[in-house]
C-alpha cells in the first residue's frame, strides 16, 4: 500500500515541478487571466502544488487499502 501511494505522489510531485518551471519561465500570458494574484506568487504555487499532492494521495490511498484486505488466493482463484 505504502508503495502504490508513495509512486503516485512522487510522479504528482515530478509534474508539479514541471508546471511549477514552466508556470516561472512563461508568465505573461498567464497575467491575463489571473485576477489579484501576480502569476509568480511562490505561496500560491506551493499551495497549489501541496493540494495536488494531497488529492493524489488520497486518490491512490483508496484503491491501494481496498486491494490490501483481499486475500491474494481468492483473487487468483477467480481469476
């Protein structure tokens, strides 16, 4: 369980960075549509980012708790 949630964080993790370089490196289009908020904020940005990664750990949490009750003969005898 530990391992399907900490691999789905991790890749959310990777993209958030990537979108955090590219949100840094290419702002002036995004001026346009941000209201009251400049489109470097670093605070905005890290609580977007830490919203992220928390709905990817509950996402991944949910299935990974289901699979880990089952019991792996009875699955692989329905199979």
């Amino acid at each position: 369980m530990r391992l399907a949630v900490s691999r789905a964080v991790f890749v959310t993790f990777i993209g958030a960075v990537i979108g955090l370089a590219v949100v840094m490196i290419v702002p002036m289009g995004l001026g346009k549509i941000l209201y009251g908020v400049s489109p470097r904020d670093p605070l905005t940005a890290a609580g977007a980012c830490a919203l992220f990664c928390g709905i990817a750990a509950l996402a991944a949490l949910m299935p990974s708790y289901r699979a880990a009750r089952l019991d792996p003969m009875q699955v692989l005898r329905t199979e």
